[in-house]
C-alpha cells in the first residue's frame, strides 16, 4: 500500500511518538468544460483514484515541517505558523502554508506546527490538480486535527482562496469542488455560478478514461491562465452594457452571437465565444450521458478541443499531437485537453479492445513529432479526501 510507504518515511524522519494520521485526497480530471468555471458556467469533472498522500502529527510548539516524497532534493523544510504571508516565488509548501493561512482568515486560527510527510501519484504540472489535491489534503488534515467544523464544500472555497490569494493564482472552483466532493464512479455537473451541483453516473460500458500526459511542464501563474481571465473579464464588461448578465455563462449561443459585436476587441470576442459555446457543449454532454448516448459525448469533447485551440488558444503543440493522433484511432470515442492547457494532459475515451492500440500509436506519432514521450494512465473515477488510518 502506497500510504505505509509513506508512514514509513514520516517515522523515519520525524519518530513514531504521539498521534499520527494518514490521509488522501484525489486529483480530478475534467471531462469537459474547460475555462467556463471563472466565466459562471458549468463544468463536469471527477475525483481520480490517483491523488496525494499525508501523513501528519501535530506538534506542541509553532513550528512547521513539511517534506514531500516527489522533491526528496529539497529535504524538510521548516518554517512557523507565525507571521505566514502569501509569496509568490516559493516552493511547494506555500499550498499547505496557503490552506493554514486562509484557514486563520476564516476564523479558524492554526495555533500550533505540525509535521507532514507528502506523496502524490499524480504527475506533476500534468494538468490534474496536484495543487489543488495539496490544498484539499491539507484543509481534510487541519480539520481532522483541530476539531475545525467544515464541510467537505467548506475545504473546496477554502483551498480555492488560498490558491487565489496566498499563491496569486485566480483559479476558478472547480479543481478544489472535484476533488473535495468526488464521489467513486461519478462526475460532478457543477454550476460554478451557483454551486448547484448533481452527480452524474459515468457508465462507460466497454470503454475507459485513458489520461495523456504530455510531460511538458507547466506553471498555473505564469501561464497565460491570469491573462485568459482578463481578456473574458473584459469581454463581460463590455457585452454587459447592451444585455443584463452576470456572467458569460448566463448567455445562449444566440443571444452571444446577437450581441458579440459589442466585444469591440477580436481576441476577446473569441475568447467570450469559447466560454459561452464550451458552457452550452458542457449541459448538451450531461445530457447525452443521461441518455446513454456516448457517441454524442465524445463528438462534443472533439469540439471543445477545437474551441480551445482556435478560440481561447491554450492548446499548444504538444497537446493538439496527442489529441489530433488520438482521433486518428479506431475505437477512440472523443479526445479533448484537460486542465488550464500550455502543457499538462488530455482525456479520451477509448472503447476497451482499442486501449493498447491507442497507446501504442499515439505514443508512437508524439515521441516522433515532439521528441520525448508521453505517458498514459487508464484511470478510475474514486472519492473524495479521507482518513485511511
């Protein structure tokens, strides 16, 4: 088991005495609905049953010691609940140092340190949440540890004020959501305006989720994700004045392509387009699941990757190769990126005789016209954080 691998190294570097607690909280991968949920729309991932690991015991004094398993180079890093400020050029600790800080600006004051141990199987900057997994671990740990009173929907806005406010990330909800409410062998159809939501069952009869890693890495702050937000923010203010709206997710296709011409810039009526059209794509595949239709399903993820290549241009080379190989292949339903983009992952949907097929060939073609490979996980849809021991 991966959690007593990581007990292991929590006893070795910080003892065995006192009360230690081993947790989990997944990653999520979003089966499509991509950008819409700073933009008020709707969105539908789910919690993996890859995530990250901790192990943690609270201390008597105010010290912090973190270590994590996938930077093993860095070694323990200490520092004090006392005096924690958002910074923006850190390490990975500034995620559970974020979850402690908001956790105090909510009225819920961290008084003293603790010692936590780290182990994600998600691959890094891969575009399935590892960040935000970090932040859900962490609010599920100081809960459990200080008695604080917080629903699993609770630790979701708080790790996402963290990650906006201490890490200057304006990620929208949904990363922290899938995550903290996953539920095994569903997707969550979030509305991110309202944070209405329902579970969807994903019965993908003789199918699987195959996850694409492009392996090129990337940063959510200094990707064009902050920039993205702007130019819809822009976008918004300006087809405001000519319709009453909150955001581009309350607009219809029609009503967007009646009043796009009030977008005077071109780049961010575009990029409007994408989150009113994506938002609509996102309702029509809830719908079509329902219906037990997964052809239309994979038709729509096809077209979500269009528009977020042309429209919203967050795909980058390396994610068109997987995707573009990927609808080459017989048996692949639908193909899309996943994640904020300019790097990380896609999802596809590839019936069960074609899985090898699919890795094989797509793996083939990526390493041939990128230079290095990808990596590919068949991936099962799990819960949300928990205690395992």
């Amino acid at each position: 088991m991966i959690w007593e691998t990581v007990l292991a190294k929590f006893r070795e570097l910080f003892g065995d005495e006192g009360e230690i607690g081993v947790y989990f909280a997944p990653g999520r991968v979003n089966l499509i609905g991509e950008h819409t949920d700073y933009n008020g729309g709707h969105v539908f991932p789910c919690a993996l049953t890859i995530g990250t690991y901790g192990v943690a015991r609270k201390r008597e004094d105010k010290k912090l010691r973190f270590y994590s398993m996938n930077f093993e180079e860095l070694g323990v890093i200490e520092s004090s609940v006392e005096g924690l400020k958002p910074e923006k050029e850190a390490d990975w600790t500034n995620y559970p140092k974020g979850v402690i800080w908001a956790f105090g600006e909510k009225g819920m004051k961290v008084d003293c340190g603790m010692d936590l141990v780290l182990f994600g199987n998600i691959p890094n900057g891969s575009g399935l949440s590892s960040s935000a997994s970090v932040e859900v671990l962490t609010g599920a740990i100081l809960r459990d540890m200080f008695g604080f009173e917080v629903t699993n929907q609770d630790l979701a806005l708080i790790g996402q004020y963290s990650e906006n406010k201490f890490n200057g990330v304006n990620c929208g909800i949904m990363d922290q959501f899938a995550i903290a409410m996953g539920k095994a062998g569903h997707a969550i159809f979030l509305d991110t305006a309202t944070l209405k939501y329902e579970y969807a069952p994903i019965k993908l009869e003789n199918a699987k989720i195959v996850i694409s890693c492009s392996n090129k890495k990337r940063g959510l702050g200094d990707s064009k994700y902050n920039e993205r937000r702007s130019e819809c923010e822009s976008a918004l203010a300006q087809i405001k004045e000519v319709i009453e709206i909150n955001a581009l997710g309350d607009l219809t296709e029609e009503q967007f392509e009646e009043h796009k011409d009030a977008i005077k810039d071109e780049v961010c009526r575009r990029r409007a387009k994408h989150a009113v059209y994506e938002n609509q794509r996102t309702v029509k595949a809830v719908e079509a699941l329902k219906n037990n239709d997964i052809a239309l399903f994979g038709e729509l993820m096809n077209a979500s990757h269009v528009s977020l290549r042309d429209d919203y241009e967050v795909t980058g080379i390396e994610l068109d190769t997987l995707v573009e190989e990927a609808w080459k292949v017989d048996g692949v339903i639908g193909s899309r990126m996943t994640g904020a983009g300019f790097g990380g992952c896609t999802v596809s949907i590839v019936k069960d005789e074609a899985v090898d097929n699919f890795i094989e060939k797509v793996s083939a073609a990526y390493k041939e016209k990128i230079g290095y490979a990808a990596d590919f996980y068949v991936v099962e849809i799990g819960d949300g954080p928990v205690k395992l021991a």
